[in-house]
C-alpha cells in the first residue's frame, strides 16, 4: 500500500472517530447535566488547546518525529475516552475532559504537517484531506445509527477504537528518522516577528469569532424557527459531504491563485453566509446555506495549513501548525462564545449574523497590509 492510500485512510479513520464524539452533548445530558455544566464542559476543549496544541508542536519539532507525539497524543485521548462511561459526577468529567483535550487537540495540525512532508506538494494536501470529510460524514450518519441502537455508551469504544486503529496506520507512513533538531525557544518566539505570520494570525482569530459563535448557535436558530432534530442533521451533513468536492479542487486553486487571494475569498464566502443568516428566515435558504460554509472551510482548510507550512522555517513548521490552531481553534473559539453569549442577552440571534457579517469582511483589510516577509531556514 503506497503512502498516499495510508494517508487517506488515516483521514478517514481519525475523522470518523471524531465524528463518532459528535454525540457528547447527548450523553451529557443523558448523564443528567444542566446545561450550565455542559457549557463548561464543552468551554474546557479551547481553554486547553490554548497551552497544549504548541506545547506538542514545539515537542514534535524538537524531537523531530511525529510518530512519537502522534503515538503519546493518540493512546492518551483514547484512554482517557474509555473512561467517561463509568464516570459517576460532574467533576470527574470536567478532568477527563480536561485530559482527553490536552491528548487530543494537537492531532490534526501534528497530522497536517507530517502529511505535507511526506506528499511533498502543498498543493496536492486538500486530495489527502477530502477523505476526513468524508469519514466525518460517515461517522455522523452511520455511528449515529448505531448509538440509536446499542446506546450511547458504545459511543466511547467505536470513538477509541477507530483513533487507534489511525494511529497503527500513522505509523506504518515512511516518516524519515531523523535525529533530534537543534530547537531554541528564542526562534519560536521569533516566528512572531514575520509580519506575514503575524497579519495572518490576526487575520485568522478574527475570522474564527463568527464561525465559533455559529458552531454554537446555528442549530439552535434552526430550532427557534421550527426546524426538526432530522432537519439540523440534515443541514450538518450537508456541510460535510459538500468539503469534499471542494477539497479536491485545492491543487488547481493554489495554483492559480495567490494565498491572500484564495484567503480574501474566504472571508467573502465566510461574510456572505453569515449575511444570509442574518436576513432571511426561511429554512430552506437556512440550511442550504450550508453550501457557502463548505466551501468557504474547505478552502480555508488547505489554504491555512499550506500557507503556515511556507510562512514558518523548516525546522519549526509542526510548532506553527500548533500555534495556528491555538489562535484560530482555541483562543477564538473561547472568545467567539464568550460574545456571542454576550450579545444574544440583548439582540437576536439574526442580528449577531449581521454583525458577523460585519467582522468577515472588515478581517479582509488584514491581509493587505503591506509588509515584508522575513523566512528563516
């Protein structure tokens, strides 16, 4: 089986087991949380990504073998989801959630990062990660069958099961061995000084607030204004199954257009969706909106991943992929859900699209500030 095939059924595997863990909410309220216990719980997954995803970048590039940390992050979260079943109060949850993310939330971007080293073209990375979208489509369907079935409890077995059955799969991939980098916390720190990066994780937080707020509110709008349980299923999948056609356009897209372009477009598609929440009321307009979403994630995806691999040296790329995403998923996901919650006190949940809208396009502006762009090798 030749890498590329391992690649792709890494993806496939890891995705399908996250989209196994979409159901948590369910158990929690299962296990007889309210819901300010669950808002906690749930607010735990950003907090501690914000420490740990570049702990386990800079980890990795020190060691400079993604197996190790991917094998560490992999058994870690995967023991520790085996747990929750038998947990008996609230406090014992927010630990093992506290734990299960500090395992679990630097795999994709360790991940991201070792797959582009090892197809060696930015550009043909979008190919590879299409098959996530299509095992995270196939998890919420199918698993979610199987919990209707056998209950929630199976959830925590298929999730650690299909993980570890990724992680056998990571680490047949012919990852190079290598000897440890001559790694120096001062040129981590350093990354922050190329305005490029910087820009683009300013850039990238600000977009995130309207898309973390969504993640939290857009079933709920769905809800208020009639829709089934089966109608916002509907609506998730659609997301999911529409990434993928959108994936694997990524090396034709990259190679015809500039980052800041594909990235401008991004925040476009990002803005004009939210726009569309925020004025119409019609659910079918509502759920096929999805479509605007899929297309403006996807891009952004591969996009991101592709752009910090070439903004950051060589020797500290998995720390960048790690810090990306601790700005992006971990700090913007706290604060988006901090306002958002803010602001439906006093306005309705369109008028915070509306806003939305606003704060999409204003984040364009960032990327076209003139700068020079400083790599170091």
């Amino acid at each position: 089986m030749n890498k590329y095939r391992f690649l792709k059924l890494f993806y496939f595997c890891f995705s399908l087991g996250t989209g196994a863990f979409q159901f948590l909410n369910l158990f929690y309220v299962d296990f007889g949380l309210n819901s300010v216990e669950i808002s906690v719980l749930f607010a735990v997954g950003p907090m501690v990504m914000v420490v740990a995803q570049p702990l386990w970048g800079m980890l990795t590039d020190y060691l400079n073998s993604p197996k190790i940390t991917l094998l560490i992050m992999i058994l870690g979260a995967a023991t520790t989801a085996l747990w929750f079943p038998i947990t008996i109060n609230f406090e014992h949850l927010l630990i093992l959630n506290i734990i299960y993310f500090f395992f679990h939330s630097a795999i994709p971007p360790i991940a991201d990062v070792t797959a582009i080293s090892i197809i060696g073209s930015r550009k043909d990375f979008g190919k590879i990660r299409l098959w996530g979208s299509i095992g995270y489509a196939v998890g919420v369907v199918a698993i979610g069958r199987l919990l209707d079935i056998f209950g929630l409890d199976i959830m925590f077995v298929l999730h650690s099961s299909l993980i570890v059955f990724a992680l056998i799969l990571a680490l047949q991939l012919p990852v190079q061995t290598a000897k440890k980098k001559q790694f120096h916390l001062k040129k981590v720190i350093r990354l922050f000084y190329n305005p490029a990066f910087s820009l683009f994780l300013i850039f990238s937080f600000f977009l995130h607030l309207p898309v973390h707020a969504n993640n939290s509110f857009y079933a709920v709008y769905l809800q208020d204004l009639g829709a089934s349980i089966s109608l916002v299923g509907i609506a998730l999948l659609i997301k999911s199954i529409l990434e993928v056609p959108f994936f694997s356009m990524s090396k034709k897209l990259m190679s015809v257009f500039t980052f800041p372009i594909l990235l401008t477009s991004v925040a476009f598609f990002y803005g004009l969706r939210w726009l569309v929440l925020g004025i119409s009321d019609n659910l079918d307009t509502l759920v096929w909106s999805q479509i605007l979403l899929s297309l403006s994630y996807s891009i952004h995806y591969f996009v991101a991943v592709a752009y910090v691999d070439e903004l950051t040296p060589i020797k500290y790329r998995a720390t960048g992929q790690t810090i990306y995403w601790a700005v992006a998923l971990g700090l913007a996901g706290i604060i988006g859900n901090l306002i958002a919650g803010w602001l439906l006190r006093f306005i309705e949940i369109n008028q915070m699209y509306q806003l939305a809208t606003a704060v999409s396009f204003t984040s364009i502006f960032l990327l076209w500030i003139k700068r020079k762009t400083k790599q170091e090798d």
